[in-house]
C-alpha cells in the first residue's frame, strides 16, 4: 500500500528549493518505497580547485609517473588519492 504523501510545494529558484530541502524530511514528501536506481553515465562529479604544496622532488616524481603512464598528473594524483581512501574503508 502507498504511502499518503505531501505536494511539493513550488519553488522559484534552486536556492528557495535547497533552503526548503534542508529544513524538511523528504519522507513527507516523496513515497521511497517507489523509487528505482538510476545510473547517470555522463555526469561529470563537481570539482572544486584546491592549493597544495608539495616538495618539488614529489611533484617531478609524480609529473615522471604520469608521463610513463600518458595520463595528465592531475589526473593520477587523483585517481592515487581515491584509490588511497578506499583501501582506507
């Protein structure tokens, strides 16, 4: 059986909406029990640009690997950091 659920109210902005959101249970408002996984295959993760000293020898050895690899050294540091924190867990 169906849970009775609350109308979403409307909302003019994404801000309004995220203000709403983090003040109410979602439960009220959306029957869970109906919900099914999805899997978005394009959506790229939000990044955000962080500063990080490292000694220059680290920062050439990291730059020597990625180019073994063709891959930018960005992109290894991170693919190391995620790998790193979930041999963590």
């Amino acid at each position: 059986m169906s849970k009775k659920v609350k109308p979403t109210p409307p909302f003019t902005s994404e801000d309004e909406e995220r203000a709403f959101w983090e003040t109410h249970d979602s439960t009220e408002y959306v029957d869970w029990s109906k919900a099914k996984r999805v899997r978005l295959h394009n959506l790229k993760p939000t990044t955000q640009s962080i500063s990080l000293r490292l000694p220059i020898s680290l920062l050439e050895s990291i730059k020597t690997a990625a180019n073994s690899r063709d891959v930018p050294y960005q992109s290894l540091i991170k693919v190391w950091l995620s790998e790193k924190l979930h041999d963590a867990h």
